[in-house]
C-alpha cells in the first residue's frame, strides 16, 4: 500500500498506520499548518507549510522556493 506521482520520482508516500518501526522515521516537516488547532503547540523547529506534503515536495524542486510559513 503505496502511492508514487510522476512529478515526484524519487518519492513514495506510505501511510504510518502501516509501519511497524515509527519511532525510526522522523517527519521533515508540518504540512497544512493553517489548519492546526488553536491547542497544538509543536516547537520542534521543523518547517510549516500550509499545503499539502505533495505541494511543499513539489515545489521544493522547483528553484528558489521554500515553506510559506514558518
């Protein structure tokens, strides 16, 4: 159970419910951080964006471009 997009080629998403190990993997960023609620506090210095990991991947091969908010 794993989804691949051609504008990412060297990623592969794989849900976390399926993972055994999930203290091994650490995330890399907080996507849809607009949408987090008022009570979540997170202050572990990892970049936010406000879309998707997709959106933030996706742009991140583009030049010149980074998280919308941080």
């Amino acid at each position: 159970m794993a989804a691949w997009f051609d504008y990412l080629p060297d990623q592969m998403y794989v849900p976390l419910g399926v993972i055994d190990q999930i203290d091994d993997l650490a995330p890399d960023l907080h996507c849809h951080a607009n949408n987090a609620p008022d009570w979540l506090h997170l202050d572990d210095g990892l970049p936010r964006d406000n879309g998707s990991g997709r959106d933030y991947l996706h742009a991140q091969s583009a030049p010149d471009t980074g998280p919308t908010e941080q």
